[in-house]
C-alpha cells in the first residue's frame, strides 16, 4: 500500500514537504497506526 | 552547565487517576503542585477502564466492605496486605460518593442510587456466594468518565499540568531523601529539574514488556525504571495479570462486564467449558483462573478458529438492547477490531497481559518503603507513589476486577494526604545536591554518542518476545531460566541502542529510546523474581511447584537493581481492626 505523509524537521528543512512509502502490510495490521509503525521502523519496500 | 531549575511544593509524575485524584487533594489544600504527563491527562491509561469501579455501596441487594474484604484478599491468594486491603474496602464507598459529587456520571438504578454490575470474584456471605453486584459503572466507559471528571475538578483547583513532559530520573540528596525529578519537555526536547518538597509517583503500568498487551504504548514502567535506578527495591514483579478476554491478534480489552452482564465463554465444540473449572462462580471465578482455564483449553486442542488460537465469548442473547445501552464500547471494538457484530455473533478473545499487580513498595498511606538496616519498611523521606506503579499490596498475587479503580481512587487520595502531612512538617525545600542531574545528564549523552548500537525498536522486540515466551500465563521451569539469560543479554543491547535522529523538537525516537531504559528494569525485575519463586500463587503458575506453598513463599519478592538481586519482605497478615483472614485453599 502506498503512503504519502506530510513531513517536517524544523531543525533541517526550511518547509514541509511529501515523502512517499511503499509499504507491505500483513493480515495481523489491523490499524493505520500499524503501518505508520512500521514506516517509522523503516520496515517498507522503498521510498521516496 | 547544569539544567534549569523549577521549584514547586510537590510533584506528581503521571496524570491518570491515582495521579489525578492526589493532585486534586494537594491543589484544594492550597499547595503549588506540578502533574507531569506523557500525554494530555485524558489520554492517560485509566481512560481505557471499562467495567466500573468496586466499592460495596450495597445499592443492589445487601453487601458489606467485610466481603469486599474478604473476596480481596482470596483474589490476592493471600499475598495481599490485609491492612491495605482493609483499608481500601472500608474506604472505597466514602470515594464513590466523593466521586458522584465531583459530578461523575454513574449509572442510575430506577431509584437514583448508583448502578452496580456483577464481576468476577466478587460474592456474598465472604465467598460462600451467590455473585453481589459491586462494579459501579459508566457504561462501559467507567474510566473514561473518571478521567474526565477528576481532570476537571482539577483545573478548578488551579493544579499546573506539564503537558507532553517526561520524567526522566529521581534526585536524592546525601541523607536519601527526595528533593526532585529531571523531566523532558517533549516539544523542545529541553532538559528541566523540578525541585520539590516531594515526589509522588503515579505512572501506571508497564505491560509494554509483553508483545501482546491491552495496555496503552504509554505504559513503560517510568516510575519503576526511575526509582530502580535511584537504588529502591520493586515489590512482586513476577505477578502480571493475563485478562482472559482480549480480542484475539489484536489484544484490545474486551470488559469482564460482558460476563458480568451474562455473557459466557465457549470453547470449539461450542461447550460452555468455566462449568468444568469453576461449578460455583463459572465465568465470573477470578481472572487467573479464567485464563487458565482458556489457556488449557486452547492447548489441548479446542481452541476456534484456524489456528485453533482463541476461544469464543457470545453474548448476543443478552439482546441489542441491553448491548446498546451497557456495552456499547464492547460493540463497537469488536466491530472494529474483530470484525464480528456482537448483537450476532461471538467474539474471538485470547487471555491477554493486562495489569502488573507488583510496583513500587508503598505501605496503605502511599508513602514509598524500602530496606535500610534491619527495617525492612523504612519509609524514604519525601517520597509517594499510588495506583498501578505502586504495590500496596492491595492486589498480591491476583487482582480482582474493578479493584484496580478502587486502588487508584483511595490510594491516591490517601499518598496525597500523607503528602500534605509531610509538607506542613517540611516547610522549606532542602538544597539540591551538587550533582543533581548527573544521571540524566550521563544518559542522554550516552544516547547521542552512540554509535554502532542497535535500533530501540529491534531490541524493544527482542525484550517483547522474551517475556511473552517465558513469563506467560503458565511457566516452566527451563523457559524461566532461559528467560533470565536471555533477559540479561538484551539488558546490554539496551545499553548500547542508538538514535539515528538526534533532533531535539518532538524527537520520538529519542522517547522511545528513554522508555526502553525503564522497560527493561520491568523485565529483569519480572523474570529474575519468577525464576525464584518456587510454588505457583495466583498469577504465578509453575509447572515444577503446581502447589502454593504458604511455609516457604507466603513472602513479597523484593527485587534490586544493583547486582540483579532479589530480598523478601513479610507479608502483612494483620489487618487494621478486624481479624486476620486465614490462609485456605482458594476454589471459585
């Protein structure tokens, strides 16, 4: 499933911007939050 | 250059219920207090409280704190205090009323007076039974309802909440006593001391050491990591209640209301198997025996489901109605989370870790109690702790459903009075040592030196499993020992666990990083006092030591940071005015 997020590291960027992420999920994710844990746990076929 | 100073009369970390309710007690009485949280006060774990709340009102046919009483302190397979038990049971009516002036929306009876619903463990005629009502409720949203009415009063009462702030360690000075706490403001990532009069803890629970947990990502063990390290024993630690009845691959809490309400558990061949169990209270016995007895049935293959993994809790006989009005939270995460209607069809449920009835030691005035000398309960000056992080010991081996809002209620109120008594005799702030911060200090850059370490979610998973395969619901022998080890092993990954992001503003992965430091002092705590515990008690279940043993082990495990060692306490057998409840064999 692919997941655009809006991203902002206001030590580094001088805006926000959209980051994409090809992500595969598994029958036991059940929430949004489950793929954003596993975006974050950088388990996700690539991004960009 | 050392951090920046805060000066209040007292702090409390953690702003869920028993934090709540000591803050109010310290605001009303005119005191400058600081509650710091992890996450908005609403949000805390108390929110996720379904079932109600016990206290023996006695509004639905007769009941007596005396059975109350007695039904705890058999709950706790007698590894309970009786003067904290007592002392909760007696209280426990005077807080529900408090609690309904405060503006709490209880359920109503036709008369007006409190609702109460059945739970499991809870009988009449001091266990001779039938069930008693006792669980006073909010639907099925008792804690949510709680939260919110003590959050208000508590803005009313001018208390300061610290908002999105994490505690990160305690400061003793050279006599011991408690004199602050370093926290972190999330946002900015700056450091702060918080220099107080006295510290109270009230951080909940940990059950984030197991993989699968009802409880909240929140619940990391703060206060128990902190004090652990500041040289105070933790009490009990290998007595974690499995609910029987989360939703199965999802872990979310499905309520014992729903047994209470007339729902029953099902095994595959559609038998109503507590029968076999516990002919007297069935699916109301308590929940160590519950989840045994879903436990063996899934093991010996009559379990539902594909992988045989769950077994079925029905109450669509109750009707939509009865569903709509006392259970909607139920219906709706079934739905969601379950995908089965539960007006219709059954819900897969699995016995899932809940609550962590060890802590930190405290005695029934809330104040913190460690060994120093021959003393074994010396009180540490200046220090409070209440609700789930605390061990009273109200709840021993075994808790009984709703008495864990009862604890946070009366035991929050009353560390918060002992604190009041403490800050009139202690009128001035005592001077912070020269190295106040230090740890803290030595941590975080610990953390932001590191290189070629692991990732905190890569180990976080490694303490997860290990605890979910070798301190469940039922233990052996070689699982424990080998638990202990592996244990040991992934205490010098988290030593060494890098952050790769080493912003300051809103930086998670530095949260988390800091949460693990607590979390794994929860695990050894767990596993090195299981291993050592050789009879089966409550939660603890042995395979080897299939009996209590109330000669050798009728004690409370103290376990110790430094060196990983373990002490025991006496258990208090002797309650405030009535008579000891004698140790007997415990059926439901």
């Amino acid at each position: 499933m692919l997941f655009k997020i809006y991203r902002y590291d206001p030590d580094k960027d001088a805006k926000p911007y959209m980051q994409e992420y090809d992500v595969e999920l598994q029958s036991t994710d059940r929430m949004l939050l489950d793929a954003l844990i596993r975006i974050k746990d950088g388990r996700y076929v690539k991004s960009s | 250059m050392s951090f920046p100073v805060r000066k209040f009369d007292a702090v409390i970390v953690g702003a869920g219920g028993s934090g709540l309710r000591a803050s109010l007690q310290l605001a009303e009485a005119g005191y400058n207090v600081a509650v710091l949280s992890k996450v908005f006060p609403t949000r805390s774990h108390t929110v996720a409280a379904q079932g109600g709340v016990g206290a023996a009102l006695g509004n639905m046919g007769e009941d007596s704190w005396h059975w109350h009483m007695y039904d705890t302190v058999k709950g706790s397979d007698w590894l309970g205090d009786q003067d904290a038990i007592e002392f909760m049971c007696r209280e426990a009516p005077k807080s529900i009323l408090e609690l309904e002036h405060f503006g709490m929306p209880f359920d109503r009876n036709e008369d007006g007076t409190v609702y109460q619903r059945p739970f499991g463990g809870h009988m009449q005629n001091f266990g001779a039974g039938p069930a008693v009502q006792r669980s006073c409720c909010a639907a099925d949203r008792t804690g949510h309802a709680m939260l919110h009415t003590l959050y208000q009063r508590n803005v009313r009462a001018n208390a300061n909440f610290f908002v999105e702030w994490m505690a990160l360690d305690l400061i003793r000075d050279d006599s011991g006593q408690v004199v602050g706490v370093t926290a972190m403001e999330m946002e900015s990532g700056d450091v702060f001391i918080f220099h107080a009069k006295a510290v109270l803890f009230a951080t909940g629970g940990a059950g984030r050491v197991y993989a699968s947990s009802t409880n909240a990502f929140i619940n990391t063990g703060d206060g128990l990591g902190i004090v652990s390290r500041a040289g105070i024993p933790l009490e009990d630690m290998e007595f974690w209640q499995f609910h029987p009845t989360g939703v199965s691959g999802a872990g979310v809490l499905i309520t014992e209301g729903v047994r209470g309400e007339g729902g029953y558990l099902l095994n595959k061949d559609g038998e109503r198997f507590m029968e076999r169990y516990a002919p007297n209270a069935k699916d109301l016995a308590s929940r160590d025996v519950v989840a045994r007895a879903m436990a063996t049935e899934i093991k010996e293959g009559r379990g539902c489901g594909e992988g045989a993994d769950h077994v079925l809790l029905k109450l669509d006989h109750l009707g939509e109605q009865l569903i709509d009005s006392k259970l909607p939270g139920i219906r709706e995460i079934a739905k969601k989370f379950a995908n089965v209607d539960p007006a219709r069809d059954p819900i897969p449920v699995v016995p899932t870790c809940h609550y962590m009835m060890g802590g930190i030691p405290t005695n029934y005035r809330g104040e913190v109690v460690a060994p120093r000398g021959s003393d074994m309960e010396a009180v540490v000056p200046g220090l409070y702790a209440a609700g789930e992080c605390a061990c009273a010991s109200v709840h021993g081996a075994n808790r009984l459903g709703t008495n864990s809002l009862t604890d946070l209620l009366v035991f929050g109120k009353s560390a918060g009075n002992s604190t009041i008594e403490f800050l009139k005799e202690n009128k001035s702030h005592k001077e912070l040592p020269s190295d106040a911060g230090e740890l803290t200090r030595a941590r975080l850059n610990r953390l932001n030196n590191q290189t070629g370490g692991e990732s905190v979610s890569e180990v976080g998973a490694a303490l997860r499993d290990t605890m979910q395969r070798t301190c469940g619901v039922f233990r052996f022998p070689d699982l424990l020992e080998s638990g202990v080890r592996e244990i040991k092993e992934v205490e010098q990954r988290v030593a060494r666990t890098e952050i790769k992001d080493k912003s300051k503003v809103f930086n998670t992965a530095r949260v988390e990083a800091l949460e693990l430091d607590n979390l794994i002092e929860v695990a050894m705590a767990s596993l090195v006092s299981a291993e050592a515990r050789k009879e089966s008690r409550g939660a603890h279940d042995r395979a080897d030591f299939a009996e209590r043993d109330d000669v050798n082990w009728l004690k409370h495990s103290l376990w110790f940071k430094e060196g990983s060692k373990l002490d025991y306490k006496a258990v208090h057998m002797e309650p405030l005015t009535v008579e000891t409840i004698a140790p007997k064999v415990r059926t439901y």
